[in-house]
C-alpha cells in the first residue's frame, strides 16, 4: 500500500512537472526574439571564466504605449529607458543601474556621442559594445520591454509597492493619477503614468530615472518574493502576462529562467539596490543638451562590480545641475 502510494505521488510529481514545463515553453516561445544582439568578440570585454559568475542583463524600455507589432519595430533607433542589471556572484544583491539616456559617452566606432545614438548608428549590438565598455564585463542577456507591460504584470502581482521621493501628478494613460510622497502601492494603470512622467518634475529626466529605480526596485522585490519565484505556476502566469510586451535573447529562455529562479531560492531574498550611472550635470556639445558622466566614479562602479559581493557598496550620487 505504501510503495503504491509512493508511485501515485511520483507519477503525479512528473505529471505536474510536466505541465508546468509545457506551459513555461509555450508562455516564452511567444516572446520576440533579438536575433544578433551580441556585437564580434574582437569588441567584447574578456569573458569571465570563475564557477560562480556575476550576470549582466541588459534592460531597454519602449514607450510605444502598447502600439502593436515588433518590438524591435518600435524600438527604433532610440531607447527611453536604459537599464543595467548586474548581479554579483553571492546572489545577496541586484543591482539596477540607470543610464541617462543622453550620456555623452564614446560609442565604438564613432567616437564620443549620446548613448541612445548607438542604437541609431548600429542597432542592439551597438548598443550592448558601448554599455560593456562603460562597465567592463560582459553583457549576458538583452530584454526589450515594452511600458505597457508593466500594467498587467503589476496587476498580476497585486500591486507593486514604491517608495515615492516627490509628489506629483501625471495623466499619460487616462485619468489624472495623483502619488503622494512615500511608501505607495500603485496598480497597473498608476505604475505606467509613474514611470512614463518627466514634465512634472524641475530636473525632467533625472526624477523620472529615480521613479522608475523606485518602480523596479518594488517591482523586482515583488517578483523575488519566495511565494513567487519558488512558485513555478506563478513564474508561468508572470511569463504569460509579459510575453506579448518582451523581446530578449536567447539565454532568457525556460531553462534559464528557471535556473535563475533556483539560485535565488537558494540564497534567500536579494537585497534590490538602485542607483544611476554617475555624472557631473548637464552641458552642451556643439547645440546638443548631454548628460556628463562622471568617470572617476565610474571607475568605482566599474571595481564595485568585479567583486563577488557588492553588500557595503554606496553607489557614487550623481550630480544632477549644469556646471
């Protein structure tokens, strides 16, 4: 009786596996794919050869407000949100890195010009050689998403909870949606006027990067969650909901996810840390408005993430005014 029960509780085990990963390969494979998104070797920081490596996602965010179509398509040659995302080797942390996306930086190839110009001079390759030379490792997987999804996927999750700098107001996707400052939970129709606002705020830009740190940093609480991601029907359902607003490279499909998703089951809750790519303030060059980045702290960041362990890193506050 027991040996029986053993096999029925086996049987229902792989059954349940089984479904789970039909579903998971079902939900991604409606995913676009970036196709070439990697630039030539000869271009690309040495490869990190230790057992236990940090991983780099690069995150670039569309505004297309849910147009239809590529991705890739509405992409275009510009990107309204940069965002880098790097985990150290112990798994204690993630850190999102925002980059301004006027950053006068060098671009391979083409000299020193606006970061979001990459994209324009040599499409998502481009893009990924000039963010590896700003932090000097590797680039593992690109994700392209769209700002509509985050409607549905916070609806998904119950609400993503922010801790809000500055209160404003902002109606980008129908009703006016005033934020208070403080701890807020928004819903998806809040969070999409929340990331997207910029007009309401004296420095533009700069606190429209610090609310969508404030966005990811809840966003990527709630998903990290233990009721999430050691929940493999939860992870599926998150998948089917953000599958029609995502474009990613190859190495974000089921096995990796769900590989991911067991490191971090296995070293408990990461700590979400966000911060911006440092800078000096504003200028000009030639009648072009750039953000200057700061290079000496930079190379800080650039050290901070070549350790196993970024637990006691503060990241350097960028200067925000014209010099």
């Amino acid at each position: 009786m027991v040996v029986g029960i053993a096999s029925a509780l086996v049987l229902a085990l792989v059954a349940a596996v089984g479904v789970f990963a039909l579903r998971l390969q079902s939900s991604t494979s409606e995913v676009e794919t970036v196709e070439d998104a990697f630039p030539d070797d000869s271009m690309r920081p040495d490869a990190d050869a230790a057992d236990s490596d940090p991983l780099n996602y690069l995150l670039l965010g569309s505004d297309s407000r849910g147009e239809g179509g590529s991705l890739l398509d509405s992409l275009g040659d510009r990107a309204d949100t940069i965002l880098l995302v790097h985990v150290p080797s112990d798994r204690e942390t993630v850190q999102v890195m925002s980059i301004m996306r006027d950053s006068y930086v060098d671009i391979p190839g083409y000299g020193s010009a606006k970061v979001n110009a990459a994209l324009s001079y040599g499409g998502v390759p481009l893009m990924v050689a000039t963010v590896e030379q700003l932090i000097d490792q590797r680039i593992d997987d690109v994700a392209i998403i769209d700002f509509a999804g985050f409607e549905g996927l916070t609806d998904a999750l119950g609400g993503v909870t922010v801790q809000n700098e500055v209160a404003f107001s902002a109606a980008h996707s129908g009703p006016v949606h005033t934020f208070e400052a403080g701890e807020i939970t928004l819903d998806g129709a809040e969070a999409l006027d929340y990331v997207r606002e910029r007009y309401a705020f004296p420095d533009g830009d700069y606190q429209r990067v610090r609310n969508q740190q404030a966005f990811m940093s809840g966003l990527l609480a709630a998903l990290l969650d233990p009721s999430v991601v050691a929940n493999p029907l939860a992870i599926t359902e998150l998948v089917e909901v953000m599958a029609p607003y995502m474009a990613t490279t190859g190495g974000l499909g089921t096995t990796s996810i769900l590989g991911v998703a067991t490191q971090f089951v296995g070293a408990g809750i990461p700590d979400v840390r966000t911060f911006t790519m440092p800078t000096t303030g504003t200028g000009t060059v030639g009648s072009e408005s750039v953000v200057l980045v700061d290079d000496v702290a930079l190379q800080l960041v650039r050290d901070a993430f070549q350790q196993d362990s970024m637990t006691d890193f503060q990241a350097p506050a960028p200067i925000t005014t014209t010099p």
